[in-house]
C-alpha cells in the first residue's frame, strides 16, 4: 500500500459524508428528543401544578394512622396491596400512598385526617411519565427504546464529525465563535449551524451519554460488563429499557424489580408504618421519601430518598419497631453508580437546580436551531433529482486515524458499529446492483 493511498485523518469532503448521513437519520430524533426533553426538564414544577389541589386539604386536628390511610388508599383499588407509601411534605398535604395490583401500580391522594380518596391515577398515566417515556422510548416500549438509543448514537458521530467541519482552518473568529448575521443567503445558515453547534456540542453529548445507561441495549451491556468485572450479580439504582424512570418499580434492594413489573408485596400488617414514620421524618431525607414493605417474611421495611438529585439519596433498611438497621448514602456506592447518578441528575435537569434546567434547556433550543438550520442548508443545495450528499470521491485514502475512530465508537456504542456494518454490507450486496439508487444516495462516485 502506497504512502498515496493512506493519511493519518480523512480530509474534509469525507467527513463531510458522514455528517450528512449521520444528520440525514438523526435530525427528526434530535428535534423530537430535544423537544420532550425540553418538556421534561420542568417536571417538579410541572406535578407541583398538577398537585396542588391537594396541598392543602388538612386542617388542625387529629391525623388517622398511616396504617388507615393505607388501608383506604387499598380500599379505592381492590385487591391492590401496599408498595409505597410516601411523606407528605406538609402536614396539609394529602397522603399519597402507591398501591399494585399484578404490577399495576395506581397512586391514590388520601386526606390525612378524613381518610376521604381525593384522587387516584395511574402510575404510568400520570402526565411527566407519559412524557418520559415519548422521550426514552417513543411509546413503543423497548423497540423504542433501541430506537432512541440508535439515534443517540448516530448523534454522537454526527457531533463529533461536526466539530471536525467547524475547526477554523485560518482567518478570524467570525463565523466560528459567533455568526456573521448580515453575511445572508447560505453564508448565514452555514454560520447559524456552525457555530451553534459548536456552543452547544459538549453539554449535548454529556446529555447524550448520561442517558445511555437507561437505553435497552446500551444498559444491558454496560450490567453484562460490570457483572463480569465485579464477579457478581449488579444491583443498579436506575432501570434499563421500557422499565425505565421513575413510578415504575418497588424499592431498590429487597424490593427490586422482576421483568420490569414491580414485585408484589406480602399482605402484612401496615401498623408499624408509624412508628417507620417516626424514625424516618426527623432524619430529613431528601424528597420524596418512600416507604416500602417488606418483600417478604423476615425481611426489613425499606424507606428510600428518591430524590431527583440523585446524589442526595439515601437507603434506609428498617425493623418493624422503627430500629435502623442499615443506610447507605450516594458516596458508599460504587464509583459506576456514582458517575452515573450524577449523569442521570444533570440529564434531568437537577444536578444544580435551576441553573441546570436553564443550561439543559438552552441546549435543548439550540438543538433545535441545529435540526432546523441543518434542514435549510440541504434544501437550499440539494440539486434537482437527487439526495444531495456531498460527492464521493472516486479513490479516497484510507485514514488510519478514522479507522481508529470507528472501531472505539463500535467498541463503546455497540448499536452504531453494528448498524454501520449493515450499512456498509447493504451498500456492497445490494445497492452495488441499483446503480439509479446509488446515484440518488449519492453513493455513486462522481
């Protein structure tokens, strides 16, 4: 092989392909996903709205017992059993006790003092998880979730190849750093694209990996990874697939989730809840704070913070009498757990409050300028009769440096390297015999 025919990095043109056909598949999800994620950023303030009818139901006076607001809570749903019961915040707010029936799982509001069923709805029906899952999973249970994790993909090459088309090759910082608002015509959409995303490339790929470890197939082979480091089976504080987010399982540990369904719980007396209560309120745990029983004869009653801001939880393991019998704060767990609780944190907007709501939101919008002025910039070159890709050379080196590349994206997002293969095998079985295809892809060489 002649120095002639391989470089260190491929050369602009190339690259060029392959922003375009990665931008080609990933804008209609990156507009999408930006836009329920976007939506989804405001979930505390959002079911703080939605919840505030029953902030303040309770006056001074007398409470029931918790184990009497369960029993209502149980009464509204037939043949529910007790999954959690979680702290209200004020004494005035209605208790909202989380009941399953088969894996069902239906939130009921409970007026602290009357016991009266304020509301009941269920947990997969409420408003914020309807939009978590268009945004994890498309509705579509885990072939959305493949879906979205193979857009996510392709958005990461498509990010990475963009900063390769934007590193300024001389002259100044205009259109690089900032666009050149009066240039017009296709000057200013090239500039609005570049340097958009530029500004926005390193929050939208920490974005793009914080969510990997929910993705079916990204989270499976992150667990197979680890339980073969670690040597035993892996218990994770987030779930993989259509199981994941919030309101969808039991508690983590004793309670942990079978199949995606939440674990039915033993019917036992709930009498201890107070006394559960009274041991765990004065600890000040991060809300909400989630009480579960046990997951069966002998075993302990779990309180849990499930706080947003994942670095505040903790997990408490308790005996019937209020006793604690085990806590396990976020810095004892492992340093995988750790990294990807912060991620999943700042992926939700909730790392560092509303900074972090704006920062994510702000990169959710210019997301979106991206997909649009992406959309723009191929309509306004794209000739008459084709796809409009760049052309293809009709020898291109062979970059080592690309090859490279390549192979550690495949290694680390195995649904890229594995539709990348089928591309490359479409492109040689079946396309090579399609000439009219080929030239419309621009596949063709020119």
């Amino acid at each position: 092989m002649t120095a002639a025919s391989t470089r260190r990095w491929p050369g602009y043109a190339t690259v060029w392909r392959w922003h375009f056909y990665a931008g080609l598949f990933c804008l209609p999800f990156v507009l999408w996903l930006s836009l329920t994620g976007a939506a989804y950023l405001f979930r505390p303030q959002v079911e703080a709205l939605i919840d505030r009818p029953y902030a303040h139901v309770a006056g001074p006076g007398p409470r029931a017992s918790a184990a009497a607001q369960v029993d209502a809570a149980l009464a509204a749903v037939p043949g529910s059993v007790l999954h959690r019961y979680q702290l209200p915040d004020t004494p005035a707010q209605a208790v909202q006790v989380i009941v399953g029936v088969h894996g069902r799982e239906t939130r009921v509001y409970v007026h602290p003092q009357t016991l009266a069923v304020l509301k009941t709805v269920g947990e997969q029906d409420r408003l914020m998880r309807i939009v978590f899952r268009l945004h994890g999973e498309l509705l579509a249970g885990n072939v959305g979730s493949y879906v979205v994790e193979l857009a996510a993909s392709w958005t990461i090459v498509m990010i990475l190849t963009g900063l390769f088309l934007w590193w300024p090759r001389g002259g100044g910082i205009a259109g690089v750093v900032y666009p050149r608002l009066g240039a017009g015509g296709r000057r200013f959409w090239r500039d609005l694209h570049g340097v958009t995303g530029f500004w926005v490339s390193a929050m939208a790929l920490l974005l793009l990996l914080s969510g990997l470890p929910w993705a079916k197939s990204w989270g499976s082979y992150l667990k197979a990874v680890r339980t073969v480091a670690e040597g035993s089976a892996v218990r994770q504080d987030w779930t993989i697939g259509a199981a994941a987010g919030p309101g969808t399982r039991a508690m983590e540990g004793a309670h942990a989730e079978h199949g995606g369904m939440a674990m039915e719980h033993p019917r036992i007396s709930y009498a201890p809840l107070d006394r559960l209560i009274a041991s765990v309120a004065p600890l000040r745990l991060a809300g909400p704070v989630l009480i579960a029983p046990p997951a069966g004869p002998g075993q302990p009653w779990t309180a849990k913070s499930d706080a947003a801001d994942r670095p505040l939880r903790t997990d408490l393991e308790l005996d019937a009498d209020g006793h604690i019998l085990s806590r396990k704060d976020f810095a004892t767990r492992r340093l995988v757990d750790r990294l990807v609780g912060y991620g999943v944190a700042l992926h939700e907007g909730a790392l560092y409050g509303w900074l972090n709501q704006l920062v994510n939101l702000l990169t959710a919008l210019g997301l979106m300028l991206l997909t649009v002025s992406g959309v723009v910039l191929w309509w306004r070159r794209r000739p008459e009769g084709v796809l409009g890709a760049p052309h293809r050379r009709p020898r291109p080196a062979l970059a080592w440096g690309l090859v490279a590349v390549i192979v550690a994206l495949g290694v680390l997002l195995p649904l890229f390297g594995a539709t990348l293969i089928a591309v490359l095998l479409a492109e040689r079985l079946a396309l090579a015999r399609l000439p009219g295809t080929r030239r419309w892809l621009g596949l063709a060489t020119s």
